[in-house]
C-alpha cells in the first residue's frame, strides 16, 4: 500500500522532487532515474525480529515528516517483522536469506546460495517499486537487499544499533554511502567518513507517552517491575525471575509485576510468582509498550539495542541480562555500556547470583535517591533526535545523488 504523509506548508520549495519512479537500460543494467513527481520511494530492509522493526519504523515516520514518503519494508519470511510492519499498515515483501553468524560449514553453504537468491529478489522488489533510496536495519535480509540497491545504483545506508557491529553491517559498510551508529565507541568499527553517531531510533510517541504517564510511586505503594523477554529469551527470565522478586519482597519491598512472556505457557509463569508471594500480570504480548513504560519503575530485560533505547526513552533504571546465545555475545556490550553510564545494572546468565542481585534491586526500589540517579543515567543515553537525523541525512544524501 502506499504510505504517504502529508506535506507541510513550504516543503515543496525546501526539498528536491526526485522521488518518482523511471528506468532506462544502461549497459545492460536497470537504474532508476529521478522524474518530475514529489513522493519518496525508499525501502527498508528488516531482520526478523522486533528488534529490528521498531527503529525502522521510527525512521520511516520521521522521513515522512520531512517528505511525502512511499515505504516498502523488505523482511523475511519468519518472525514477528511482517505481522508488526503489516499491522502499522506497511507494504511488506519478503526476500530469501538465512543467518551465518550460528551457522554449521554446510548450513553456510546454503545460506550463501539463499542470500544470492535474496539480491536477485530484492533487486526485482526495488524496481518494481521505484526506490530511490535504501537503509537497511540489520539481520540477514539486509545483505541481500544492500546488494541489490548497489546494482540498481540506488543511495545506501545502514543502522547498527549495538555497541559490537553484526557480522553483516561489518560486511556491508565499505559499500554503503552512510553508517548511522548508536555509540561513539561503535563509530571506530566502521570508515570514519561515512559514520555518523545517531543514537538509535525510537518512535517519537514512545518516550514522551511513556514519561508522561508515569508519576512518583508513593511512601508504602509496590513497586512496579516490567519483565522483557526478547527474542528467544524467554526461558531463562521465565525460570529466574519469580525467585529473585520473591526475595526482593521478602526483603520488605513490596511488588507488583507485569511480565511479557512470549509464547511461554502463562499458567505455570504465574504459579512460579505465586509460590514467590509476588503478584504478577502475565501477558504473551504486551500491546502499549508506552503505558507499560510508563507504568513501571524498573525494567528486567535482555540486553537488545531496540529494548534498550526504549528503556532509556522512558528514563527508566534497568537489569540487563544478555542472552547468552546471542551472536558473538553482542548484548553482553551494550549492557556494558548501559551499566557503565550508571543507568543499569548486568549481570550474564552464567553468573546469575540471586542474592546479589537481590541486594542490588533492593537497593534502588527502596531508596528513591538511588532510584532517580539510576532513572537520570537512563535519560542521559536517550537520543530523541536518533530518527530524525537519520531521515534528515538519508535525505541529503538522496537530493545530493540525484541532483542534475
């Protein structure tokens, strides 16, 4: 479907119309050239999780605050990607690849031939729509869909999030026109001159809704807990969690939890809080992630570049707890960082040590002095801007590129 949001007044004169879409055959090879009608064309490529979509529907919002903006998302075909950006009401295709990072030798062997098979599809996808411009969000459709655009000719980006670049940002920098990083430490990873420190993206009404809705908790009032599971983090959370607030409460701190399970069985959730005296909602799925936010006191969760910009858009104190089989253990340095800044604190799962941990979260929830330093870390790592830099720059690269 196309999406397309309204011009403010002057934009027309502030922007070069490019957008279009026209082809021409150039020795041999299809490009797409700029013709006289004002819309973008852009895609987006995703991975599969939601981790990958939330700040790429950041940036597709804020670039259609700048300019009328048709998005096509280019995401594969498992996980929760199409069904989020479908239900934001995006147009979603889907293009082949698999993951290299936990890959066996002959796995790998595979994966290349799906990813050439992905380039070929999201070269097609690319024409068809008419891009002009492509970022890409990381996981691995987006190598696919960077090689495409390059044999298309199109301007093109990537967002690496995460304090350790993936395996395929790492690949893909020395093609691409621009980097967008979320951490100054991340910007030596990747050519200086093409690597701008964004933060990373956050959809605008997230953060401010999320502080908005929260209000001092009162002398005697529970404190509230909201548990995150993450992509494939469900288990260990599920199993360690209910214990470790269980003797946080019996500390005297009194409790109330909302915990997102996943696709976890929430009866056997609630029994394990239950037999920890802690009163807990369990949900599959939590739908207002800013009034969950705004809600809490403090956030129990992996340790995801998405899941920790929303955390610290909130202001909010956090536990980080990396997963452990994520690839080359990246969460385990953004939880670093986050816990470096004051504004968290980590542990990994192999060194889970309940009454350490009991001690600390005691500390900050009984002690609103701890609590507002640990929630004014937090705000210090926001980057509410993230998004829209990121469109503002996309921008120029595209009007730069296209320009006569």
């Amino acid at each position: 479907m196309r999406r397309a949001v309204r011009r403010r007044p002057g934009d027309a004169d502030r922007v070069v119309p490019v957008a279009g879409r026209a082809s021409e055959s150039v020795a041999g090879r299809e490009r797409v050239t700029p013709s006289s009608r004002a819309v973008r064309s852009i895609a987006l490529a995703v991975g599969h999780t939601a981790g990958h979509v939330m700040p790429a529907l950041a940036v597709a919002e804020a670039y259609g605050r700048i300019a009328d903006v048709d998005v096509l998302f280019l995401a594969p075909a498992d996980g929760p990607a199409g069904s989020i950006l479908r239900k934001a009401g995006y147009r979603v295709e889907t293009v082949a690849g698999s993951a290299l990072a936990r890959a066996r030798a002959l796995d790998k062997l595979a994966a290349i031939g799906r990813a050439v098979a992905g380039v070929r599809q999201a070269r097609a996808l690319l024409a068809q729509h008419g891009a002009r411009l492509t970022i890409g969000f990381g996981g691995y459709p987006t190598g696919s869909v960077i090689l495409g655009a390059r044999t298309l000719g199109l301007p093109t980006a990537i967002v690496e999030p995460n304090v350790e670049p993936g395996i395929a940002n790492r690949w893909l920098a020395p093609l691409v026109d621009r980097v967008y990083v979320s951490w100054p430490e991340t910007r030596l990873r990747f050519p200086a001159r093409r690597t701008v420190v964004t933060g990373t993206p956050v959809r605008a009404a997230l953060g401010v809704s999320a502080r908005a809705a929260r209000r001092p908790r009162r002398e005697g009032e529970p404190a509230r807990i909201l548990v995150m599971s993450g992509s494939r983090g469900e288990v260990f959370l599920a199993r360690r969690v209910p214990e470790l607030l269980g003797q946080v409460g019996a500390r005297g701190v009194p409790l109330e939890v909302l915990h997102h399970a996943g696709p976890l069985g929430a009866s056997d959730l609630v029994a394990s809080y239950r037999a920890a005296s802690v009163e807990a909602r369990v949900l599959p799925f939590v739908e207002d992630m800013a009034a969950a936010y705004g809600w809490a006191d403090l956030v129990i969760s992996r340790a995801g570049a998405s899941t920790i910009a929303e955390i610290v858009a909130a202001g909010l104190p956090s536990l980080l707890v990396p997963l452990a089989s994520a690839a080359g253990d990246h969460q385990s340095a953004n939880a670093r960082a986050v816990a470096g800044a004051g504004a968290a604190i980590w542990i990994r799962e192999a060194d889970w040590d309940a009454e350490h941990l009991t001690a600390r979260l005691t500390a900050v929830l009984a002690d609103p002095s701890k609590w507002t330093a640990m929630a004014e870390a937090a705000r210090g790592l926001d980057a509410p801007d993230a998004a829209a830099r990121i469109a503002a720059d996309a921008e120029r690269i595209l009007c730069e590129r296209s320009a006569p």
